[in-house]
C-alpha cells in the first residue's frame, strides 16, 4: 500500500512540474482563430507580446497572464457597467514586465462591430493601455489611448452559448511625456 501510495504521488508531482508552461524567449503571435482556443497576442512597437507568466494583469493574486471578463450590455442607465475587458502581460525571466488592456464600458459588444478606442474617463465607450516596466524596478509607466490619439477593436465572434469572444485589434497610446507606444496585428479569442 505504501509503495502504492508513493508510485502515485511521485507520479502526480511530476504530472504537476510539467504543467508549468516555461518562458518562450522568442514567441510568435498566435493564429487569428475563432473558436475559443483561449488565445491573445499582439506586437508592441513590432515586438511580439503573449500572455506568459504567473501574474495577472486584472487582479492582485491572480495567477493568470491572460483575464477576461464579459457581460452583455443592458443600458446606459447602468453607469460604469464594464461590459468586456481583457489583459494579457507577458514578463521575460529579466523581469521587464508588460501588458494590454482593452476596456468597453456601457457599450453594446456585438458581432461584426468595430468599436473605437479612446479615452477611457468616458462614462461610454472603449479604451486601451499599455503598462511596461522596462527598468525592471517595477516603475510602470503607462500608455493610454485618448480622445486624439485611439485605436479600433472589432469583435468577429461573439459565441454567448460557448461563452467565447474573437476578434482583432490596433491601437496607438501615449504617456505623461508624450512618448508614443503602437500596439497593431491584435488577436484574441478567448473564453469568458
């Protein structure tokens, strides 16, 4: 009973240990899929950026690279109803942390629709950020699209009964001084 017992435990420690997805140096951005693979990617400033590491970009002690969150819209009475967000962030084993946000508050997210990305102090509509820590030293500095400077997120897929959303997206950003970020060739499909 007891070699039994130990049989099946080291076999489940290392089923656990090669769960653990390690760091990819060099990715590649995921296929523009429709089917709720759970996939998001981008290239920032031409640099490719997956969801990949133990943090999560929505919430202090999620253990995710990649959150979702969907609901359908119902009015704009309901003020500040966060209708779709999602966050990717990626941080290499050098420690320079990044990330997306994709905000759409008070709007309707439906199938076939472009949605355009601005300022997110907007009691309606949609917004974008960008967050790196390009030191290391966890100084973030954050990039937003704005009422001048925006971007576009169309929604290609919206499966309500899988409970999946696809779709594309691009965007420019900028931060206190100025400094302009492009995030372009945006995928996600993603379970909610």
């Amino acid at each position: 009973m007891r070699k039994t017992l130990s049989l099946v435990f080291i076999a489940a420690a290392l089923m656990l240990a090669g769960c653990k997805k390690k760091y990819d140096p060099d990715p590649s951005l995921p296929p523009a899929t429709q089917t709720g693979a759970n996939t998001f990617g981008c290239l920032v400033n031409g640099k490719v950026l997956v969801p990949q590491n133990d943090h999560s970009v929505l919430c202090d002690g999620c253990q995710s690279p990649l959150s979702v969150s969907y609901q359908p819209f119902v009015s704009v009475n309901n003020y500040n109803q966060i209708n779709l967000s999602i966050g990717a962030s990626d941080e290499p084993s050098n420690g320079i942390w990044r990330s997306v946000y994709l905000l759409v508050k008070n709007t309707a997210v439906t199938e076939g629709k472009t949605i355009i990305l601005k300022s997110d102090t907007a009691a309606i509509g949609a917004s974008a950020r960008y967050t790196s820590d390009i030191s290391g030293d966890y100084k973030l500095t954050g990039y937003n699209t704005t009422q001048i400077v925006t971007g576009e997120l169309t929604i290609s897929k919206l499966d309500q009964i899988n409970k999946f959303i696809s779709g594309t997206f691009k965007f420019n950003a900028v931060n206190s001084n100025k400094d302009t970020v492009h995030v372009t060739d945006g995928r996600f499909d993603v379970r909610y």
